[in-house]
C-alpha cells in the first residue's frame, strides 16, 4: 500500500477520521476508521478549542491504530450555520487565439469564473467553493464543458459558497494543534453528495438532508450542480432535548432511549410496544407504551423536514426534480424518517443514503452518519486520480469543489 488519504469529519456529536489507501494499482481501500465523542463545538461550530484538540486527536489515533500508519495531512469538512449559499453570474468575451479564432480555451474559462465570483462579501466571510452550474455561449445556454466552441461571448452560471473566516480558522487550528495540517476543505453536505448521491440523481435533480446532532445540512442539486446550500440550526439533539424534558430524564438517559427504541412514524409503532424509563432520584422506573416516545419524536422530526421544505420552496418550486430526496447523517437511523420525510415533501422518493463498500476491513462506515467522512475521502481520491491524468488547467473547473487552504490561508492570517 502507498499513498494514504485521510477525512477528518469533526461534527458537533461525533468527530470521525477515516484513513484510505491507494494500492499501486489505483484502488482505494479503507484501512482506518477511528471516532470520538465531540464535546467542543455547537450547532457545526468550534466553541472549545482544547475539548475539539483532544477529540480530533483521539479519533484520528483511533485510525492509526486501525490501519498501522501514521498520518500527517488531512481534508477537513466544514460546516455550521455560518455557512451560506448563492447562485451567481459573469460574463466575458471570448479572447481566442487570433482575430478569427474564437475558440474558448481554459484561459476564457478562468476568466468568465474570475468574473462570476466577484460578488461583494462582507470582510469577515469568505468564499470557500466555486462551482459552476453551466456555461452559456453566445446564445447557446445549457453549455457543460464550452472548451473549444466557438464563440464570442462567454458566460457562467456559478453557486458561491462562503463561510466565517473565524470558524473555519478556529476549525484548522484545532487540527494543526492535534498535529495534522490541513490540505483542502470541503463543505460537509458537498462532502456527503459525493458518497451517497448517484451520476443520475445529480442530473435529475435531487435533495440531500444531512441530519446530524446540531445541524441539518442541505443541498439541492439540479442539472449535476448544486443550486441551493443551506444549513439549519437544528438536529438530532433537539429531538433528545425533547425527550428529557417532558419525560422528565436525563439527556444521556434520553439519547439512550431514543437511539434503542425511537421512531417519528407512528403507524410503524405495535399497539403492545413498551419502554421502560428508568427512575430519577429515587423514584422507580415506568414503563410507558412505546407510542408516546414516538409522539415526542415526531412533531420534532416533522418540523425540521417542513423547514427544509419551507427554505428550499423557493427555488425548487419551478423546477422539476426527478431524483430523490437522499436522507443521510445521524439522524437518518430513527425509523419512520422515510415514511414522514415522503409525507412532507409529497413523494415516494425519499431514500437513506449510506456510503458504498470500499472494501477494506471496517464496513463501520456504512452507515448514513459517514457520508461526511467518506465523502472526504472520496474526493481526495477523485483529485489524486485528476493529478495522474495530464492534468489541464481547465480540469480544476471540472472538479471544483475542492478548497485550498494555502494560498487562502495567506491572504487571511
Ligand atoms: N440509531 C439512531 N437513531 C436515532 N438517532 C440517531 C441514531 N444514531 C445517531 N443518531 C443521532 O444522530 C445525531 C448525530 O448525527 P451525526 O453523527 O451525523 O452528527 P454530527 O456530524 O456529529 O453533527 P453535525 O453534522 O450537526 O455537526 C445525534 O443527535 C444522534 O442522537
Ligand atoms: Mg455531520
């Protein structure tokens, strides 16, 4: 084995690292799979440097152990509720390379890109991806991939993504103290679209909800690009919150409940179901029918569903997405979350997305809370297969999402 790639997923429940290889002959295979509990951030975002220091260390030498190596760099995902999204524009004119050749070469293409992205962002935010939606070329629209047409104006639809410059500085510096540098970044819900949405679902049209612990993650992709990103304040610790307070139970005894015996769709739930809580101070355990357990999940899974529903309206409400809508993230395991997601968006396309098998001795990572990680690793793979190509300027444009933290961190810190 040579060549190890490592995702670093440091979310507000869970902090995961996941170490791939790349055997000679170009397969990756997950060699390391190491977690911790996460105890220093909120709702995505870093609020204790030194628990996050600790978490990131654990996790990432939980891998090492698994995988025999030892590990230097990583891709971090990014995250929180700072993040923001926005579709934008530019145009230019095609330069070519002579009077009469107006062929669009990769230098136009940076160009038109440069031109798209000069929106006006406050001071303390920064764009962290590019990605274009299409390209069109003189009147031609719908352009993919306008190198060598002929043309003379060229324009580009893009979607920014921008982010708080101090949360993911405060997010890199928790990884360089656990001793890893940081090589790129990525948005987590780009991040989960790369191991659980399909080629097909991407052109079709489809919505990714990454449910976590502090945050919901969405992320619509049309026409293979993504057209909206948003990242709600809410997550599967809300739904724990419920529990405790009108069971009147401690938050570890109600996540524990909630992990062992949850459900948000109450025709799932048999009538002679029941659960015991146990006691507090004294007082002796019940056993409750399992349905009201369910009563409390519920509304609390219906809302965050109808928020993403609400938020997304907007946009999708002219569009004709013919994929589904990928549920993934922690919150993602609660049964019933297909049957009430396929209720409130009215559709029977609602899938769970997991993370495909990438051999390797784990299948811990099949599971929908990975997506994040896997992703990470995934595209790390996909640019170190780009780098083995003859790699074109231009290819940059076809794999954008990656962000580059040097240079970046140059013009910040
Ligand atoms: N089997 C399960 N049933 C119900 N909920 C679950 C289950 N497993 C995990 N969860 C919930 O999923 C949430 C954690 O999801 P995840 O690990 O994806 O979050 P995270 O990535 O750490 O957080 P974030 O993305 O918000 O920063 C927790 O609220 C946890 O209770
Ligand atoms: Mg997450």
């Amino acid at each position: 084995m040579s060549d190890a790639i490592v995702g670093l997923d440091i979310g507000t429940s869970r902090i995961r690292a996941v170490i791939g290889e790349i055997s000679e002959n170009g397969v990756l295979q997950i060699t390391g799979v190491g977690t911790s509990p996460s105890n220093g951030l909120r709702k995505g975002v870093v609020v204790n440097i030194e628990n996050t220091v600790r978490a990131v260390s654990q996790a990432v030498e939980a891998a090492e152990m698994m995988s025999g190596i030892e590990v230097s760099r990583c891709m971090i995902g990014i995250g929180g509720t700072h993040i923001d999204g926005l579709n934008s524009r530019g145009v230019v004119a095609v330069t070519g390379k002579g009077r009469d050749n107006r062929e669009i070469g990769n230098n136009d293409i940076h160009r038109v890109i440069d031109a798209a992205k000069a929106v006006v962002i406050p001071m303390d935010r920064q764009v962290l991806h590019v990605i274009p939606q299409s390209y069109i070329v003189d009147e031609q629209r719908g352009v993919k991939d306008p190198r060598n047409m002929i043309g003379v104006r060229l324009e580009a639809e893009v979607h920014i993504i921008t982010g708080s410059v101090t949360s993911v500085q405060n997010m890199v510096n928790c990884v360089n103290r656990a001793s890893l540098e940081v090589d790129a970044y990525m948005l987590h819900s780009l991040a989960s679209v790369q191991s659980v949405m399909t080629e097909e679902e991407k052109e079709l049209g489809s919505i990714l909800i990454d449910i976590g612990g502090g945050t919901t993650d969405v992320l619509v992709m049309a026409d293979g690009a993504p057209l909206l990103t948003a990242v709600l304040p809410v997550g599967g610790i809300q739904v724990t919150g419920d529990l405790s307070i009108v069971k009147g139970i401690s938050v570890e005894t109600a996540e524990r409940i909630k992990l062992d015996t949850g459900c948000c769709w109450m025709p799932l739930i048999e009538e002679n179901e029941e659960v015991i809580l146990p006691g507090v101070g004294g007082r002796p355990p019940v056993v409750i029918p399992r349905l009201e357990i369910c009563e409390i999940i519920q509304p609390r899974m219906e809302e965050i569903l109808t928020m993403i529903r609400d938020k997304i309206a907007p946009v999708t409400k002219n569009l004709q997405l013919s994929g589904n809508v990928i549920l993934t993230g922690g919150g993602a395991l609660i049964p019933g979350v297909v049957e009430l997601a396929a209720e409130v968006f009215n559709t029977q396309a609602v899938r769970i997305g997991i993370p495909a098998n990438l051999g390797g001795l784990t299948g811990e990572y099949r599971s929908p809370d990975y997506a994040t990680v896997i992703g990470l690793v995934l595209s790390l793979w996909e640019q170190h297969k780009n780098e083995f190509k003859d790699g074109t300027p231009a290819e940059k444009f076809e794999k954008p999402v990656l962000g580059r933290i040097k240079g970046w961190l140059k013009e910040f810190f």
